[in-house]
C-alpha cells in the first residue's frame, strides 16, 4: 500500500473528481484524502456526468420513428425536471433556452396531434408535461434571482438541497 503522502500529493491531484471518488472508495478510510470540493467544481462535476446521461438520451431520440418521439421527449422532460438534473438548466442558459423552446412547441395537445399520429391522451399528457416544465423552469429561475445562493451542492448526495427549509 502506498503512503497517504504519495496519494495526496502525486497522485490525486492528476485525477478527475471520479476517479479520485473511485479511488477513495477502494482505500481504507485512514487513508483516504479529505479534500473538500468547491460548489463550483461539484457543480462542473455534475454537469459532466448529466450531460453524458442527455446525451445518450437524445442520441436514442433522433432514431426513433415519429409515433415514439413524444414519449421520448415526455420522459426527457421528466428527468431534467428531477431534482439532481435541475443544476443542468439553472446553470446552463443556452440548454435553457432550447428546452424552453420546445416545451413551448409540445405545449397543445392541438398542435401535437395535427403533427404526430398518437393517441389523444398521450398527446394530452404531453402537453401538460410541457406546460409542467416550462412553469417549473420559470419558477426555478425566479427564485434563484431572488435567492441567488438557494441552492447549495452536497458531494455525498449530489442532489440539490434547499437551504431555506
């Protein structure tokens, strides 16, 4: 086993934060290195590992046929709207700015079913999944205007925590 002093300084300052995770989980707790992170290399880190998780997803997308993609776009409506996947668009103006855009698009039924061939409810549920995450957006970014340090990062449950409750 190497010395904690070896570790911590030639070797986990040429790690990524995953790996310097990963490691740290396969060391002895006494040997583990107990450098914090800062908000904004936790909020860098959770943006990498979500933006991979999208793009897998949006990838899958753009190969299914039209009477799958609303579904499709429901459930990525669905998880961008999860608590972990928030810091995505509250620190992110352009993807922001693009799912805004096409949950204002997806947000009549009406105009869901003259453009896709699906059933009405699902075109229904569609829509008020749209409607969902363009009011949960908008809330979200008022409320860190208001409250710009709302929301804090914790590196152990890498969900967003509000601190005013």
């Amino acid at each position: 086993m190497l010395n904690k002093d070896i570790l911590d300084r030639h070797l986990f300052p040429f790690l990524d934060w995953q790996s310097r995770l990963n490691l740290n989980l396969a060391l002895p707790f006494d040997m583990r290195s107990v450098k914090t992170m800062s908000k904004y290399k936790i909020i860098g880190h959770e943006k990498k590992i979500i933006v991979d998780l999208f793009k897998g997803k949006m990838e899958d997308f753009e190969h299914l046929d039209n009477t799958k993609k609303p579904a499709a776009i429901s459930d990525i409506f669905i998880s961008l709207l999860s608590p972990r996947n928030k810091i995505l668009y509250i620190y992110n103006t352009n993807l922001r700015t693009v799912v805004l855009s096409k949950a204002i698009q997806w947000k009549s039924a009406k105009r869901i079913l003259e453009t896709v061939n699906i059933p009405k409810k699902d075109a229904i549920s569609l829509a008020l999944i749209a409607r969902h995450t363009i009011k949960t957006i908008n809330l979200d970014i008022k409320n860190l205007k208001i409250y710009p340090d709302r929301y804090l990062f914790t590196f152990a449950k890498s969900d967003i925590i509000n601190v005013f409750d």
